[in-house]
C-alpha cells in the first residue's frame, strides 16, 4: 500500500489536499473489493480505538467498528455519559489520557473545537465522526458513491443540495465539492446558505481545482441539468423541536419530490442522502411532522426516496469502506 496519512488526523476537508482527497477514495475503492472478495489483510491487528460518540448514530459508529475489526483493531466505545469527559474532566486531559491508551480516536459531538482539542492533545490521529459544523467523513462515502456512478470520474459531474445548508452537511459537501472540483450548487433560502467566511474560503479553493460553485434560492436554476440531487434532515441533531414549523415553512420549497427530480431535465438524475431520513410515516418524529403539516415525508417524498434513482444505501455502505480507508491511511 502505497499511500499513506501516517499519523494525520481527519477533522474536516480543508486540511487536506484534493490528492490527499482523491487517493483515500481510491485506496476505498481498492478496500472495498479487498472485502468483497474475501481477501482483506489486518493491517490495523494489535491497534486499539476509542469511540466518543455524545450524539446518537447508526452508521457512523458501525462503520468505526465494522472498519476497525475487518483491519484486525479493536475499539472501546467510550460514552460521555458514563465517562468523566466534559462532566469532572477537561476534553484537553481525557485526551491525554487516551493518548496514552489507544492509537486512534474517533468523535462524534457538538462542537468542532472538542474534536480538534482532542487532536491537538492526544497525540493520536482524531476522527470527525460528526460535529454541528463539519461530517468530512460523510463526503467521502458521498464522493465514493457518485464515483461509482459516473464512470470513476468526478470531474465535470454536478449536484445539487437542497434544504438546510448552515450546518455540518452543507458546509462539507461545499468544502468538498471546491477541493473535488465538482459542479456545486446549494439551493435554499439565503439565510439557509453556508457562512459567508465558509463560502469565501471554498470560493477561493474552487478557482485552483476548477470547480463551480453556485448559491440561488432558485431550485428551476439550481437543479436544471444536475447528476446528483442531495438532501438532509431539515432539524438536525441536538436543535429543538420548536424550530419545525419555521424550518417547514422557508423548506418547503426545496423538498425533493418527483417533481423536482424531472425538473433536472435529467432521466438519470439520482438521488442522495446522508441519512437518517424522515422520508415515510414510520419513525415517531417523521410521522408527527408529517401529519402536522400533510407531508408525505418530510425534506424528501417517499417516491423519490424508494425509486430506482436513490442510491442512499449505496451511500451507507460506502461510510464503511471510506472510513476503512481514513483509518488504514493514518495508522499504517
Ligand atoms: N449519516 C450518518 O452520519 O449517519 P449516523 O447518524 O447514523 O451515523
Ligand atoms: N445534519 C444532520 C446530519 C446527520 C448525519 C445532523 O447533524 O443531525
């Protein structure tokens, strides 16, 4: 294995180059069928991992774990709740005491500043499993899936976001799409776009890589011609509920329906998501959304979400060999 990020942390986008970027999908790619066909090498064996997760996930974790054990580590899953971190202890001291113990750390929580503490202190590579501004893990599966999807070549490919783009997701497909060199377009309300200071720095990024990046709250303008339609849950983690009905009412709008799929002008447009969606009546807070406002789904209709252009689980699965791919970089 010829490439390598021995001992870098993955904390958001920006800290890496667009070839940094594009071999930790490649050396994706070349894991992931190391796994399909049943030939994978422990290249992580004797390695320990701790998993700091104080938000709630399903396939970030999994993926952590899943990845960790294929390569032959082993991880603790260490909770906030029942750790002193944060509650009788300083991110800054647990760090150093983790550091001391594993070789890895994975985060997932509020505040970017935590993770890079962690980083900063520990001594160890530190993983961004999440926080209210970035998910750099997340557009690594989401690059590796459109990837597969367009013939290997990101260059040239175009998609769209709708909905909420202040948060983690918007500010790091737009980080990634400037580095990647995609046709990026966010289309939302103006107060719903990535800071300006987030939008600046992409700006200044995309001249080099040659991508385009496009803000309008026209979703005719935005989607017309896109590969790739992307969206995300409208309330994130750890907002209150209360903020629904002012969410419901500037989204609307962008919700992707069948309707806005065709709008592409497109027949092979394909739909993304990061997931958890609130896209059918089956989960407590999608169904009392929905009810409340006569939805069927909520940011995504429920034909969109099971037609043959979602490629979401493509996208979940791809968290894994992605993750494999930051974890085997940095530790080998
Ligand atoms: N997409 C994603 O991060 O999913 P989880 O919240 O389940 O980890
Ligand atoms: N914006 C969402 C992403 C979930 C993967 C959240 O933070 O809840």
């Amino acid at each position: 294995m010829s490439f390598s990020l021995i001992g870098r942390s993955f904390l958001k986008l920006e800290d890496f180059t667009p070839d940094e970027i594009f071999g930790l999908l490649d050396l994706a790619e070349s894991l992931k069928l190391e796994r399909l066909e049943r030939r994978e090498e422990h290249r992580l064996a004797g390695r320990n991992l701790a998993l700091i997760f104080e938000k709630t996930s399903t396939r970030t974790r999994a993926s952590f774990e899943v990845a960790a054990y294929d390569q032959g580590a082993r991880v603790s899953n260490i909770d906030p709740g029942s750790s002193q971190m944060g509650q009788k202890e300083t991110v800054r001291d647990t760090a150093r005491v983790l550091g001391r113990l594993y070789d890895g750390i994975a985060f997932r929580g509020k505040n970017q500043n935590d993770v890079e503490a962690l980083a900063d202190a520990s001594g160890v590579p530190v993983y961004n499993g999440l926080t209210d501004q970035f998910h750099p893990t997340q557009i690594l599966a989401d690059a590796l899936t459109m990837m597969e999807h367009s013939g290997g070549d990101l260059r040239g490919i175009s998609c769209c976001y709708l909905g909420d783009a202040r948060f983690n997701m918007g500010n790091s497909l737009l980080m990634g799409a400037a580095k990647i060199g995609l046709d990026f377009r966010i289309a939302a309300p103006e107060s719903y776009w990535p800071a300006s200071a987030h939008r600046s720095c992409c700006e200044a990024i995309a001249t080099d890589t040659g991508a385009k990046l496009t803000f309008t709250e026209t979703v005719e303008a935005a989607v017309d011609g896109a590969d790739f339609l992307y969206t995300d849950i409208w309330v994130s983690m750890g907002e209150s509920e209360e903020v629904w009905a002012d969410r419901v009412g500037h989204l609307l709008p962008y919700r992707v329906t069948a309707d806005v799929m065709a709008m592409t002008g497109k027949p092979d447009t394909r739909f993304l998501h990061c997931l958890p969606s609130y896209h059918n009546l089956g989960t407590d807070i999608g169904r009392k959304i929905a009810d409340r406002f006569d939805l069927d789904g909520i940011e995504v209709s429920d034909e969109v979400f099971e037609s043959a252009a979602s490629l979401v689980f493509d996208q979940a699965e791809n968290r894994l060999h992605t993750i494999k791919a930051v974890l085997v970089a940095s530790l080998c």
